[in-house]
C-alpha cells in the first residue's frame, strides 16, 4: 500500500491558488518600484526621499496599533469559523470596532507628536498627509480574505492600487516641489483600496455589520493581546531602525538606509511571503485534526524555503551593486555596502520564519510573544547604540545580531514542542 502523503491533493490547490494570487501582488509590487524609484530619487532628490521614508516609518507604529494582531488572531479565528455566517459577521464588526477605535486614537496621537516635537512640527503636513495609509489598512480586511483563504481579492485590489499610484507618480511629480503628492497619492489609494475590500467582503461573503457589546470587544482586545505584544515588539526592532537613523543623522542618509532595507525586504518576503500567509490558515486547520502530520508538513516548509536562500542569498550578495543601480538609477556605494550586510539579517528571517509562526498554529501565542519581547528589549537599545557610533551601518549590524538570536531561540523552543506533540 502506498504511504500516506502528509499533503493532500485537494490542500495543494488551495495553497497553490493562494500562493500564486499573492504572488502575482507582490511581484507586481517588485516591479512598480524598479520603475518608481530610479524615477522619483532623480526628481525630487534623496533628501525629501528621506523625509518621506522617515514620514512612512514613524505611521508605521500607527499601523501596528490598528492591526493589533488580527492578521494572525483573526484569521485563524475566521478559517476555524467556517461557513457559520451569524458567527462570521460577529467576529468581523467586533474586530473592524476595535480597529476603528484604535485608528482614531492613533490620529490623536500623531496630532499630539507634532505639535510637541519639534522635529515633526517643520514638516507637520507630511506627517498627516501620510497618516492616510493607516485609515487604508485599516478598512482592508486583509485577515478575513486569509482566513477565509479567498487571496486573490488581495492580489486584485492591491495591483490596482500599485498599477494606479505608478501612472499618479509619472504624471504628476515634475520637480522637487511635487514631492508632497507621493504621500498624498499613497493615502488616497490605500483609502480607495480599504473601502473597497470592505465592498467585497460585504457582498461577496454576506457579512453583516452587528453592533458590538463591550464585553464582545474585550474578549477580542484578549484574544489578540500577546500577538499585538509580539508584533509590537517585532517592529520595536524593524521599524525602528529606518526612524532611528531619521532621529539620529540626517534625511540624505536616512534615505540611503531606507533604500537598502527595502530592497532587503523585496529579497526577504518574496516569494516567502506569499508562501507562508497561504499556508497558514491551511496548516491551522490541520493541526486541529491532526498534530503530528501538522509538525511534518511545518519542517517539510520550512527546510524547502531555507535552502532557497542558501541559494539565493549568495547571489544577491554578488548582483548587489547591479541591483540599487537598476532599483536606484545609481549605484550608491552606502546602499551597496548597508544591502550586503542586510542580507545576512534576510538569512537568519528566511531560516525561521515559518517556525515561529507554527507557533501561533499550536497556540503558543504566549511563547511568540516573549520570543519577540526578549528581542525587542534587547536589539532595540543596541539600534541606537550601534547607529550612534556607526550611523546607518550600525542599524544593519543590529539587525543581523538581533535577527540570529531570534532564530537561535525559536529554532530551540519549536524543537521541545514538536517532541511534546510527537508524544500525542
């Protein structure tokens, strides 16, 4: 009799479907920069590009608030769901509530930095044009197409918007001066795109939107609460490291790093991306069933995606300079030098990515967190202490020192877990 295969033939069309929807967005957003920003550093100049980069790192924060987690809570919580309507439409007005709620609170915020920091009062306009893209991602429901594995709704809408802020940006940016309409630009479609993926989600899916009680809204505050703490502490370290080099050295430079740690980005999310947030609301329901086959199928993933970087890696590492000239329409020698190091930060990220979200499969969001907190609270101090002596050279040393000891330490937790469910 032949053995039993760990993925079924029916759960491959799923994945595939999945994955090759969210890899057609991102390949599109591969390409949409390679042909913006040669465009937009020679037109408005790398220093307003740093601005605008400094400006996107610091909304950032607000994006995290207002996602709080349900891209990962959320949408396991929808793909357990089903097709129970009633339950659907409450899980989704208790989380759209709750984002809502963060989204004005974060806009207070921001309202509340500028006009007491005097760094961001002098480009105040900047600040809240760009804010405009939290509004977006948070009307997209981007965790209920996962959880209902339909991410080709994504893919739509996301290329539309990319495909329409290129034609925006060649038309309309004609000097220095115009700079102003890229986050103008980028706010508008990412708006545009959220209120139609609420359009989708509304007719598509039959979802309706029920008032939430407080005690509804407080169980899904708890539900997210130790992802939220794990993303948060995440991007303590990530996104902090283009706004730490914004607070401590100049735009110019800050743009220079913002450039390497995007195309370090491009390198580290495709395909794997893709890849991992397709599988993820399939391997949940999977090790609902069945926990040793589950375990199987996370370290069959997980080998395949890391050999693609022993691969892949080398090479990016040699096209490097040929990559920020063709991205960058010059071969700036401190983009060069801050990708390559980077690059080895990507490595450690590819090694361990889908090991630390297995985590959240078992239900483990308690260890994901403390994973991320130990991070945060030590690769956030070393950021600004290596970026002070080394200036945009020491955020990628921070991020290569952080990243291996994350991999280190979620590499050892996954190993006593899957010898505990290997018992079941």
């Amino acid at each position: 009799m032949a053995p039993k295969r760990i993925v079924t033939h029916k759960e491959r069309k799923i994945v595939l479907g999945n994955f090759i929807s969210l890899t057609t967005l991102q390949s599109i957003n591969y390409i949409l920069p390679l042909v913006v920003l040669p465009f937009l550093i020679r037109v408005i100049g790398m220093e307003k590009f740093g601005l605008i980069a400094f400006a996107q790192s610091l909304v950032q924060y607000f994006m995290i608030l207002t996602d709080y987690g349900f891209s990962l809570s959320a949408t396991k919580t929808i793909s357990l769901i089903g097709e129970h309507k009633q339950k659907m439409s409450e899980v989704f007005s208790s989380v759209m509530t709750v984002k809502l709620m963060f989204a004005a609170i974060s806009f207070l915020i921001l309202c509340a930095t500028l006009y007491l920091v005097p760094k961001f009062k002098a480009d105040w306009p900047v600040y809240i044009l760009s804010f405009g893209s939290v509004i977006g991602s948070t009307l997209f429901p981007v965790w209920f197409f996962q959880g209902k594995e339909k991410m080709s709704y994504i893919a739509i809408v996301n290329v539309i918007s990319g495909l329409t802020y290129a034609v925006c940006i060649f038309i309309f940016i004609k000097g220095p001066g115009d700079f102003i309409l890229v986050p103008i630009f980028n706010s508008l479609l990412s708006i545009i795109g959220g209120i139609l993926g609420l359009h989708i989600a509304f007719t598509k899916f039959r979802i309706e939107f029920i008032l939430q009680k407080y005690v509804t809204i407080k169980q899904e505050l708890r539900t997210g609460w130790d992802i939220f703490i794990s993303i948060l502490s995440v991007n303590a370290y990530t996104t902090t490291r283009v706004f730490a080099v914004g607070l401590l050295t100049n735009n110019v430079i800050t743009g220079y790093y913002s450039l390497a740690e995007k195309i370090a980005n491009y390198i580290q999310t495709f395909p794997m991306d893709s890849f991992t947030r397709a599988v993820f609301p399939r391997i949940s329901n999977v090790f609902a069933k069945n926990k040793q086959r589950a375990i199987a199928i996370m370290y069959r993933i997980q080998d395949g995606i890391t050999l693609g970087f022993v691969v892949s890696l080398p090479i990016a590492y040699l096209i490097a300079p040929w990559i920020i000239k063709i991205t960058c329409g010059v071969a700036y020698k401190e983009v060069v030098l801050a990708l390559r190091l980077l690059l080895a930060g990507v490595f450690f990220v590819g090694a361990n990515n889908f090991k630390v979200q297995f985590l959240l499969v078992c239900g483990k969001e308690d260890l994901y967190a403390k994973i991320h907190i130990i991070a945060a609270l030590t690769g956030l101090p070393l950021i600004f202490i290596l970026i002070y002596q080394y200036s945009y050279i020491g955020a990628a040393f921070a991020t290569v020192l952080t990243e291996a000891g994350v991999f280190l330490l979620t590499s050892l937790i996954v190993e006593k877990l899957a010898k505990k469910f290997s018992k079941y």
